[in-house]
C-alpha cells in the first residue's frame, strides 16, 4: 500500500504546515503528530486573520482570458484547498 500524508503548502508567497521539516532551526522542530497542522492557515481560512492582499492575482484559461482573479489572501487559500481536495 502507498500511503502519501501531506505536511506543507505553499499559497501565495507563504509556506503553511511543518516548516520544521525544511528550516533546520531549533524555533521549528519538526511535528510529531501526524497529519497537516498549521494555526496560522486554520485562522486564514475560518476567521480572516492575516487576511492580506495579493496584489490582485489572475489566473488565465489557454486562450489568455481572465478565469479567477484573486485580491485577498483567504480566497487564494481556500482555492488552493478547494482545487488539492478535487485533484486528490
């Protein structure tokens, strides 16, 4: 059996997860509980904290055209989380 477990996501120009796994720091020891666990995301998505903008990003279809424009941060999030959940 192949098991994957997800630990980190990049949104924008910010990483979320177990950052203790890529930053050799004592401030980040690596999680010891299984699965993603990232408060800063979790307040993000669920309350709006740090909400910032994005410098108004826009994602294009083949033939150049506007798909998504993204201005906050919590919208690009919870488009990252929506299209991983679809594509898993």
């Amino acid at each position: 059996m192949n098991l994957m477990e997800f630990k980190i996501a990049v949104i924008g120009s910010k990483m979320y997860g177990d950052l203790g796994l890529i930053i050799k720091d004592h401030n980040y020891p690596p999680q010891t509980e299984k699965g993603f666990h990232d408060e800063t995301l979790n307040g993000l998505i669920n309350k709006g904290t740090d909400n910032i903008p994005v410098n108004d990003l826009i994602v294009k279809d083949r033939e150049g055209r506007q798909s998504i424009h993204f201005r906050q941060m919590k919208e690009l999030a919870e488009e990252y989380l929506t299209v991983l959940s679809i594509a898993h």
